[in-house]
C-alpha cells in the first residue's frame, strides 16, 4: 500500500523520515519530492499490509507534530 505523507519541510531526510516511520510500519520504499517551496515537500512511501493497515497508519502519522510541523497523511489509490 502506499502512503502520502505531507506537512515537513525539505530539509528532513529519508533517514530522519525511516527513523520516525519505523515506529508506526516497516517501510520497503520511501520517496521524497519537493515542491515549489520548503513546506510543500511530500514523502511516498509503500509499506506491507492491508488496506485496513494502511488506513491505521495514517490515522496514527495524521495530526503528529514531528520537526516543528504538524504531518498529514493519507492512502493512496494510485
């Protein structure tokens, strides 16, 4: 399943984002992309599991305030 995860800035890295995520699901891939400015960088990330897991990790990841942000995660359909 795949996760979108938005709401940090450009300057965290994969390795700060693997760390935070393994707390929540094993992560197989993680990618970063930047937007246009710092606060519109998102992570995609696939993780193993059902829908229904993915739906509790977003729930989870939802609302954290993790680097001076406030993440928000979502399911992907794609």
């Amino acid at each position: 399943m795949n996760i979108i995860l938005a709401g940090f800035t450009s300057d965290v890295s994969e390795k700060d984002l693997r760390e935070m995520l393994s707390h929540y699901a094993e992560v197989d891939e993680l990618s970063i992309m930047s937007g246009d400015l710092p606060e519109q960088t998102v992570a995609v990330l696939t993780i193993e599991g059902s829908n229904a897991e993915a739906h509790w990790v977003t729930r989870r990841l939802t609302g954290l305030y993790w680097h001076g942000h406030s993440l928000r995660a979502y399911v992907s359909l794609f």
